[in-house]
C-alpha cells in the first residue's frame, strides 16, 4: 500500500529508522491536566508512553512560568495525524500547536493554514537556532514553523565484512561508495550496500542529486536536473545496477529491505541513525558486535541530510501569542537538551548542540554513543536537502521511474533524464 507523502517524509531514506526509536506504537492519547476549553491545545505524534513524564514535566515547568495559562496535551498516531489535522484545520477546530515535519507542514502552509511566524518571533529568537534548520520551515520567504527535534543518518557498517574485503576504511563520498561496493562484491559475493528506487518509498537516492550537486529544480519550479551534472548522478545508479553491484530487488523492495539484509549480514553498509545500532544489536547480536557508525556518505557538495520535526501554530488559534510563547518553551536550549537525553534526538538550537553530550564519550562507551557525537559533528552541514516543495513526491516518481527504465535497459540515460523532466515540468 502507497504511503502518505508527509509519512514518507518521516521515513525519508532513512528517517523512519532515525525516528523508530524515538516513537512507540501507542493508542492516542490525552494527559490529564488541564481540559478545560480555554487551554492551549498541543498535539504531538506517538510521543506516549515513553515521554509521558517528560512532558507533564515540561507543561508542568511553563503553566508555572505563565499564570493563567494552562496547556492539554494530545499525542496522536503517526498514521491518524494526516487525517485529524487536515480535518481540524478544514473545521477550523484545530489545537493551538502541532507536532508535525516540514515536509508535510509545507501543504497546509501553501494553504495559509499557519500562522507566520516572522512577525512574531525576533530575529535574536531566531538566530539562537541552527540556520539550515530554520530555514526548513520557511516557504517563499515566510516562517511556518519552529524548528524542534533533528535526526540524522550515520554510515553503519560491518567491520568484519570490511575486513575480507580488505577495505581499512568506510567510504566518504559516493565516488568511494562505488570502488567499495565493487571490492566488497569481488572479495565476498556480497553486496555493499541497498538504496531503493521504488517511487513512494525512501528519498535517499532522491537526496543524492542535491549532494553531488545537482539541484533538483529552479528558482521557477521547473527541473533543474537535466544537465550535465543530472545525467552523471543517472549514469552513477545506472552502471551500479547493471554491474550487478546492487540487488536487482531496489526495483521492487523499499528500505526496510535494507535493513533485513544488513542485519543478516549479506550488505557491509547501512545508512541509519546512530540509535539503530541498539537496535541492530537486539534484532542481530553477531552483526551487531561487529557494527560501528561512520559519517554519512555525501557527494562533493559536501552536503548532509537530516530529518526535522517542528511545531506549528494554526492560523486560527484562539489564543496565538500563548501558543507561539509555548512552542518557544518547548524548543528553548534547556528543554531540549532534556529531550534529546530522553529520545537519543539531536537539538535544533545551537547553544544546545555545544552541551558535553553532544562533544565527547568515553572510550568505553557503547557504539551507539560513539555514533551521536559522530551524528552531531555533522550538522554544521547538515540541511534539509529537499526544501518543502509542493508535489515533491511526483518529482520523484519521475526521477525513479525513469532511473528504472534506465537500469532495465529500456531507455538510455540522456532520454531518461529527458523524459524525468519533461514528466515534472508537465505534471
């Protein structure tokens, strides 16, 4: 079944094992202070039951700080929240500050379903976050949203695998990903590594044209793909497949394939966030004695990816200078600390980022932690490598489905790409 854009987006590439350990599969949920009609609404996504305490706490710390103010928290199922708020919004009955991404927040704010937040909030406020973060929740020149908790992807990889392939070190760019996935397939009859080209599931081969420097569309809107530089990123995932260095099912299998095989050991590489190698260690012992995490893999650009959450205000909140005061509590420096303590997330304010957590582990420390220093150092490049942008997922649809022709012979490149534009230029 074809998952909801703005789910995709929460699994982006990645994303969905970046967040998994962050959320549970709980039944929606209400806290029990303050139901009366007149406190602020907040709703979050599957936060309940394992940040129940944070949250009272949280809510309990800024009812204190504001006299008066009273705060009802929702938490409500990553597969109900599309329906509910689009519903809210439409009903005008929506919560006063919503858990959402920008990817999917984006929608509505093209739809003037948030309030702009930049006459709001100072630009002292504002630079207290990280700027390419901010930015995520800007669309044609305006604030839709407050950055709160990030995700992003680290290169787990089989030391053992590496090893009898006589490979020292984890690959850095995609360039190198390509010379180790050869050697890995001569030296073990293994793969090195599975990226999906199904259309409606992971961004990952998506987010690989902007890292290797190809932008995906104009200042216009129109693709901006169909270059020189478009039809090498092309040409990259096509010679991997037809040199037998990929799985032939990246035509049919979408990422959680990737994880059944490198938790069985038949792929060296796995592009995940650092909290996944608890769960690789749970799920698969013996590879998960061999895991560790290297930076991810990126193009020349030098680009990273991350995942972002953000908190959104509804336009037509009955109590907006209460809601925008608590959203900015939320993802105050302390709060989020606390946060990315509790959800092993990383932070979206700077002062945060430069707490000791986020520097230095000990020498003992499990890999997992090894792995969050590593995710953290790379947020300085780190941004949301597809802006919010309408139809985003038709534009890769046309860029997979053509990259398969590609692959499968059926077209050659320079058409694909073509083809690939001509597609979203016409949509």
């Amino acid at each position: 079944m074809k998952r909801k854009s703005w789910q995709l987006f929460a699994v982006f590439g990645l994303v969905g094992l970046l967040l998994a350990a962050v959320v549970s599969c709980s039944k929606p949920a209400v806290n029990s202070q303050a139901k009366n009609a007149d406190a602020i609404e907040f709703w979050t996504m599957q936060l309940q039951p394992q940040f129940t305490e944070y949250f009272n706490k949280t809510i309990a710390g800024f009812e204190a700080e504001n006299p008066g103010v009273k705060v009802r928290w929702v938490d409500v199922p990553w597969s109900a929240m599309e329906s509910k708020i689009l519903g809210a919004v439409s009903a005008k009955t929506a919560p006063d500050v919503v858990n959402l991404n920008p990817d999917f927040a984006s929608l509505l704010a093209g739809r003037n379903a948030w309030l702009d937040l930049d006459s709001r909030i100072s630009q002292q406020v504002r630079s207290s976050y990280l700027p390419n973060i901010w930015k995520a929740s800007v669309l044609d020149g305006k604030t839709f949203g407050i950055p709160w908790y990030l995700t992003t992807p680290v290169t787990i990889y089989n030391t053992d695998l590496f090893k009898k392939a006589g490979i020292t070190k984890p690959p850095a760019t995609y360039a190198e990903l390509a010379t180790v996935a050869k050697q890995v397939k001569e030296k073990t009859g293994k793969f090195a590594f599975f990226a999906t080209f199904v259309p409606e599931d992971s961004a990952e081969v998506l987010q690989s044209f902007v890292q290797m420097g190809v932008p995906l569309v104009d200042a216009q809107g129109k693709a901006a793909f169909n270059t020189a530089k478009g039809k090498a990123v092309f040409q990259y995932w096509v010679d991997l497949y037809k040199g037998g260095l990929l799985p032939q099912d990246v035509l049919v299998q979408g990422h959680r394939r990737a994880i059944e095989l490198y938790q069985a050991g038949e792929t060296a590489l796995l592009g995940s966030g650092p909290q996944f190698l608890k769960a690789i260690a749970e799920n698969a012992p013996s590879i998960g004695a061999v895991s560790t995490a290297a930076p991810q893999i990126t193009g020349e650009t030098g680009k990273k990816t991350v995942a972002v959450m953000n908190l959104v205000i509804p336009r037509d909140s009955k109590r907006p200078d209460d809601a925008v005061k608590f959203a900015l509590y939320v993802t105050n420096s302390q709060n989020q600390l606390a946060f990315a303590k509790a959800a092993n997330v990383l932070p979206s304010t700077i002062e945060t980022l430069q707490d000791g957590y986020f520097k230095s582990v000990p020498a003992d420390a499990a890999s997992s932690d090894r792995a969050r220093i590593i995710s953290a150092s790379g947020l300085d490049k780190a941004e949301l490598l597809i802006p919010p942008l309408k139809d985003v997922k038709k534009l890769q649809k046309a860029i997979y489905d053509n990259l398969q022709a590609a692959m499968l012979g059926e077209k050659p490149v320079e058409q694909a790409v073509t083809d690939a534009a001509a597609a979203w230029n016409q949509r």
